[in-house]
C-alpha cells in the first residue's frame, strides 16, 4: 500500500463542495496560489513530497498531505479523481510534472491546470492535452519588463496578443470627452475604466470626459497596447 501522511487529521481529503481544489506541488508558485484559493474561500488539498513543506502548511490548507503524487495508488487513495479541479505546480521535476498530468488525464479530470518552466515543458503539456497551461515566472517577467521599460503602471496579457494595460492619461486628452477622443480609431484600443486622481474607479462610457491627473484602463491587441501606453508619456 502506498504511503503517505494526511494532516488535519480526522477529515476526509476528498472534495466536500464545488469549491474545492487539490494543488499537487507546493513550492513558492503552489503555495502561494493554495494559500490566495483559501483566502477566496476555497477548500484546498495540497500534496508534496517534501515533509517540511507539509508541515509547515498544517492548519493553513483545509488538507495538506505528504505523499508521492507520481504513485496512482496514493491519487486515488485521496480522492483525487473525485475533483473537478486540480493544479499541477511541480516545476523543478519536469518528468513528476510529466507523469502527474498523465494520471489526471487518466482520471479524466475536468479542469486541470499545469505549471510550465520552459516553453518545451509547455508544449508536452498541451500535447498531452492540457488547456490551461501557465508559465509564472516567464509571465511575470514579462509583466514586469513591460512595466519597467515602458510608462504603464500595470500590465496583464490576457492572452498572447491581446492585453490590459493601466496607464496615466496623456495631458494632451484631457479635457476629451471619450467618444471624441479618437482613441480607439488611432490606437486600436479601448478605454474600459476611468480613475480620477484622488477617486475611486468608474466604467468608461462614450461621454466620460477625460481630466488631467486620470488614470485609465485599457484593452486591447498587445502591441496596440504598448504603443498606446508609450503615447502616454
């Protein structure tokens, strides 16, 4: 029988609610991300082969288990194949990462989503037929370089060509009113969201006029986006 230890004893490591996620992996990406589902109010089981890692998340995940994810038998001993959604965070063993996918495939899972530490790693991913798969640390950097080398204040790709960006607003718009503007027929993008220096964030519509000291939400395809941010400055 495959070994493993479940702390928070005397609860069943299966899901109890809709709402319930099983994160496989708990390195800095893992934990981070089943600590923020607990503070949205999910149950989470969190499965790791590193005992100190385990313990160090009792009583912060509503499960939390040491235990060999490669090894069906432990899967299914905690109930793995009864939920609805499970996240693959193993990033520093690509072969684990590997051999987990394939299980949770097997399971035939609905919503799985995986961590990939190399565009390579990504693509066997989809090949196996992942959907959802993310790239953290690559994301992130690309986050960030947009936010250092441009005038953004934010910036979120939504998808691989299309973007969010938060920007101040050009002095030379303010006094607009938005559907006057020419945003969007001279940058391809469209203002969603509108925050007055010192207010609170309101929808933008075709009559919102635009005041120095704005800043704004935009989206649109990346490159339309990052030109737009840079007009900004």
């Amino acid at each position: 029988m495959a070994k493993h230890r479940l702390f928070r004893t005397g609860l069943s490591a299966g899901p109890t609610s809709d709402r319930s996620v099983a994160v496989i992996g708990l390195g800095r990406f893992g934990q981070s991300l089943a600590l923020e589902l607990m503070d949205e109010g999910a149950e989470v089981l969190g499965i790791d082969a590193r005992e100190d890692i385990v313990q160090s998340l009792n009583g912060r995940l509503t499960h939390v288990v040491h235990a060999d994810a490669t090894d069906e038998a432990v899967l299914r001993q905690l109930s793995i194949p009864e939920f609805d959604r499970v996240v693959i965070a193993i990033g520093s063993d690509i072969q684990a990462s590997i051999l987990v996918t394939s299980l949770l495939l097997r399971f035939d899972i609905r919503k799985i989503w995986a961590k990939a530490v190399s565009d390579p790693h990504g693509l066997i991913l989809e090949q196996l037929g992942i959907q959802h798969v993310i790239y953290p640390e690559k994301d992130m950097g690309r986050r960030v370089a947009h936010i250092v080398l441009g005038t953004m204040q934010d910036f979120i790709e939504i998808d691989t060509d299309f973007a969010m960006v938060k920007t101040a607003l050009s002095p030379e718009l303010a006094g607009a009113r938005l559907g006057d503007s020419g945003i969007r027929r001279r940058y391809g993008v469209t203002v969603t969201s509108v925050k007055p220096a010192g207010g609170t964030w309101q929808p933008a519509t075709q009559d919102t006029v635009l005041q120095e000291g704005d800043t704004i939400l935009v989206t649109g395809p990346t490159k339309q986006a990052e030109t737009f941010s840079r007009g900004m400055s």
